[in-house]
C-alpha cells in the first residue's frame, strides 16, 4: 500500500474516533433488535403488509423471509431517471422469484440541475442533497424492512440516498444504477456551439438544435461530471453489482444487473451480509476520494463527500483530498478533461480498468467489504450476458484507448485532477485536470460581480475584453444555496481563446463540467460569513496559483485585514430568499454548515 494512502486513512480514524464509536455503537443497537414484523405491534404490522399480496405476505410474516424496502428516485423528466419507471416490476418479480418481498417504501424528490441551471431553481439544488435524505429516512422509518435498494443516479440524488442510508446503518443495501444515454452530439461539438451562440454569431434555433442532440434519450448525460462521477465512487466503494454503473438503460444486460442487485441481499445465509453502516469505513471513503481523484471527477464531491462520511461517523476534509492528489495519478480522460463521453471510456476499459490499476498499484485497500461477496476485486472485471448468465470476464491488460484511459505506470499526469488552495483569500478547490498547464498561474486584476447575470451583462457589454480576475461572491451556501456557475463557462472560454488571462474565484460552485478556465471554487469562509472575498476591491490583483496551490490578493495585509467587508444588497437577499420555493429553505440556509464541512443542514 502507498504510505500516503495509508497515512491519510489513519489520520481519518484518528480524528473520527469518538464519532464512528458512537455511531457503530447505534448501528449494533438497531442490528439487534428482533424483525420489525415480529417487534410491532399487530395494528402496525398490518397496516405495513394491508396492500402486499397474501403469498408474499405469508412469506415475511409466517416464514420471516427477507422484506427489502426500494426507495426511487425516479421521476420521466431527469433522462437518467426516467428508466427507473419499471424497475420495480422487475424487482418484485426476482424476489418472487427468490422467495422474498420487496415493497416501494418511498420516493424522494430528484431534480435536474441541467433544467435549472442559471435559474432561481438552481438555488435550491445543493439543498435537495438534505431534502433526499430526509425523504430517505421517512421512507425507511417504517422500520418493517430487512434490507434496501436504493434506485437513484444523478447529481445531488445519490449522496442523498447514501446519506440516508448511512442514517440506518444496520441496513444492507445496494444502490441500482440506471446508465448513461447513447452517445449524442460530441461533447466538444456542443460546447463549440454555446461559445458560438455566446459571441452572438448563431441563434437560439442553432443553440437548441445542438442541444437537444446531445441530450436526446433516456439515460445520465454523457459527460463526466457529478453524476457519472455518482456512478464511479460508488462502484470504488463496492455499492454497486460490480460493472453496473455505465450500462445503456435499455441494454439486455441492464435488466440482469438489476435483478442481480436482489441475488446480492438474498443470499443463503443472511447473516453474511454487512449493513452499510459497517461497510462504508474510513478505507471505503479514502477509495472514493482515490477514485475521484484518478478520474478528474466532479468538484462537487469535495462537498458532498464530507457529508457522506460525516453521517458514517467519519471526519473528512479538504486537506486529506490534497494529499492523496499529490500521490494518485490522473488514469482517465472524460470530458470536460478530455474529449472522450462516458460511453467511450466504457469501452476503453471504463471503472473496472481504473480500479485494477488503482488496486495493482497499492493505491486502494483492496480488503473491503462491498456488497458482492468477492469484495472489491469483483469491480476490476465486466460483466457480460452468456445466453441468459451473467458472468463477469477479466479486462485485457492493456487499455482499450490510450487517449482515454491509462496504466497507472504511464498516466496522464502523476497527480489527482483536484488541487487545494489556499491563502489570503481562504480555501478553493480547483479542478486542474482540464485546463491548460500554462494557465495553471493567473495573476491578474479583480473584476467583482454578485451575480451570474451581472457578469453576463458585462461581457455582452464588452467590458471584459482584459486581463481579469473574476469575483463572484455571495454564491455561498448561507447566501444563496451555492448554486452552480457554468452559464459562466462559454464568455470565459472566449475570453480565454482570445488570448486574455482570465480566472474565476468564487464561493459557489462550478460541478464536474468547470471547463478549461482555472476556476477556484467553494471559497470559505464565504463571503456572506464575512469572509475575505467581501474584502476584495474593484481592481486588486489577485493570484491563482494552482502549481503552488495558492490563492491570493496581493495587498499589503495590515491594509487588507483592516477593510470593511462588503454586504450583500438587501434587493438581492431578498431575491434570493422568495419565490419557485426559496422561501422554504430558509432555515436550511441559516443552518448550514460551510462547503469544506459539508455543506450539511443536519447537524
């Protein structure tokens, strides 16, 4: 193992002690405690079984066999979970099958930040997170159940449910993943055409076009950013049937996996199972972050993963993901860090290839538990229909795609796609994997904005033909719910291919799609917090420094500290506490903890 790995994981037991102690302790309470059909009361018990067929019902009740709860994400306008419509039929039929119940506990909400981005909507996307796994618990709280399927894919979705279901960790449970859609327009294309629409030399006709082709079926979309990066950190954290994550939806062998994931929770001996309080470990979380970190994945995950390992009773910040970054190489290119979609880094070798490299070179404990009894090795390896078997088939030694992904002994780059910043201006997160190496350093004035829309106006101004640093502040999760940024990207990457020296430096978020500008996000503290963005001043020289991992204001620091902090407006704190909804989030904006801690509205 390297010694890096292993120290950062130590450091995560360490200082996690008291708080896994407490939590393990809960977990072996609810283990322990009798079925709920042979705990509660006959009222409860039949309320919970009134609407369950009499067969199945006798099987749970008389015969106490296995009674596994589905929570659904699905709803027919996310694409990539609109497949989840018949799962359920398909997984009631394999437990009848298998001789088990399955019942649909409950549904949580599951919005697309594609349809809200760059809209009020948007402001209440990072909160959905919390809201998913509160819907999580509720549906799990009739407590009648002996295991879980949790059936969700996309952005904020997956680490709810994850959240959720580490809040009953006495639960085995397996997450069902749905697949990405077939490939559409490039990436690159579509990309191509916003920057056009962005300088005005096509319209909205053309923009629509480009963009309905390459969002055009069922399935996540096709780049790699948060859910697709969803999909990777759970196969790394064995939560998956192993090779599940990048199936097309309507592949022959999707509906195997699916019925799979049943097999897993029934098997000859239930007490073989781990419930996923105990599987998910401080090891589990560092293979996540590993696996983040070898793929260039979403920015977004140094948010959400703290809140998943703090619900496992695990204390993860931002300076553990540094390290690593500075021993895990970068193994795979998938857009925005590389031209490729998810559907050709699947068949260059795809997750599977990623771990065995990972694994091989001591880069992963490999000596976890996972919800398939193989353990973790099982997740190096495709599956693949033999008639009507599934089987899984070793991947050839050598990558399918040298452009796509690589040997760990000949990486894109020997460290993570991820960097830590830090200095005068707080802590950042920067993803470096997709931008150039030359602009990797941008030293240049500050331009300040404290909206999207304000920066927007001024580039169609043409105010921003320079050498600039943009501001973006009060985009903190207290300000306004940390919404994502991207209707930014197109007028910085003009910018950017112009010849002009441009930055982002914002406490809002930017996901696993920031694109080839440098962009130093989720700042904290955050500028509403009075934190040093709302010290910064209209032409300040600012220093993005992702080869030193720096993040600067070069003015004299007696003057800089001495600097009233500047407030929000009251127009816009009061734009962005009313309407679509945002009126009740209020007490979760008012409550919640930083993006380094989490962004958790829980504690």
């Amino acid at each position: 193992m390297n010694p890096t790995v292993l120290s950062v994981t130590a450091r995560i037991a360490a200082r996690s002690l008291s708080l896994r102690t407490a939590y393990l302790a809960r977990v072996d309470r609810m283990a322990a405690r009798p079925r709920g059909p042979d705990r509660m009361g006959c009222a409860n018990v039949a309320h919970a079984f009134a609407a369950v067929p009499p067969n199945d019902r006798l099987r749970v009740l008389q015969e106490r066999r296995a009674n596994i709860a589905v929570v659904t994400a699905y709803n027919d306008m996310l694409s990539a979970h609109q497949p989840y419509e018949g799962f359920p039929s398909v997984l009631r039929d394999e437990a009848s099958r298998r001789g088990v119940n399955v019942q649909v506990a409950g549904g949580v909400p599951a919005m697309c930040d594609g349809v809200t981005q760059g809209q009020p909507g948007m402001e209440l996307s990072l909160f959905s997170r919390d809201t998913i796994a509160m819907g999580t618990a509720v549906a799990l709280s009739h407590d009648v159940f002996d295991a879980a399927l949790l059936l969700g894919v996309c952005d904020k979705i997956v680490p709810g449910l994850l959240i959720g279901a580490l809040h009953f960790g006495h639960l085995p449970c397996v997450f069902v993943p749905a697949g990405p859609m077939s490939s559409g327009l490039s990436n690159n294309a579509k990309s191509k055409v916003r920057e056009q629409h962005a300088q005005g030399l096509v319209g909205r006709e053309a923009l629509l076009a480009s963009e309905q082709s390459a969002y055009h079926g069922p399935g996540t979309c096709t780049f790699y950013g948060t859910a697709n990066s969803n999909q990777m950190l759970l196969e790394a954290m064995g939560l998956h049937v192993p090779g599940a994550a990048f199936v097309h939806p309507h592949a022959p062998l999707r509906e195997s996996l699916t019925r799979e994931s049943v097999r897993l929770l029934t098997p000859n001996d239930p007490k073989s199972l781990t419930p996923i309080g105990k599987l998910v470990d401080q090891r589990v979380i560092v293979n996540a972050m590993i696996a983040l970190l070898a793929t260039g994945g979403s920015t977004n995950h140094l948010i959400h993963w703290v809140a998943v390992a703090r619900a496992a009773g695990l204390l993860i910040d931002w300076s553990d993901f540094s390290e690593l970054s500075s021993v895990v190489p970068l193994l795979a290119r998938v857009y925005p860090n590389g031209s490729a979609d998810v559907n050709q880094f699947q068949a260059a070798g795809g997750p599977a290839f990623v771990l065995r490299e990972l694994l091989d070179h001591g880069l992963m404990h490999p000596d976890v538990a996972t919800v398939s009894p193989e353990g973790l090795r099982a997740y190096t390896r495709l599956p693949r229909l033999d008639g009507e078997q599934l089987r899984w088939s070793d991947l050839p030694v050598a990558s399918g795609d040298r452009e796509i992904v690589r040997s760990a002994h000949e990486p894109f780059t020997q460290h993570g796609g991820l960097a830590l910043l830090h200095g005068s201006l707080g802590r950042a997160v920067i993803k470096t994997s997709s931008v150039p190496d030359d602009r990797l350093v941008t030293e240049a004035p500050a331009m300040i904005f404290e909206t999207q829309q304000a920066f927007l106006d001024a580039f169609s101004q043409g105010r921003l033909a320079r050498d600039f640093v943009a501001i973006v502040r009060f985009q903190g999760p207290k300000a306004n719910g940390m919404p994502e940024l991207h209707k930014l990207t197109p007028s910085l990457t003009i910018l950017q291919s112009q010849g002009y020296r441009v930055a982002l430096v914002t406490d809002g978020r930017m996901s696993g799609a920031s694109g080839r500008v440098p962009a130093a996000i989720h700042v904290v503290p955050e500028a509403l917090d009075g934190g040093p963005l709302a010290r910064v001043r209209e032409g300040d020289i600012v220093r993005v420094d992702a080869h030193n991992n720096t993040l600067e204001v070069l003015v004299d620091p007696v003057e800089f500290a001495a600097r009233s902090p500047a407030q929000i407006s009251t127009a816009q704190a009061t734009e962005n506490a009313h309407d679509l909804g945002r009126e009740l989030f209020g007490a979760l904006r008012k409550n919640v903890s930083s993006a380094e801690e989490g962004a958790v509205t829980w504690l």
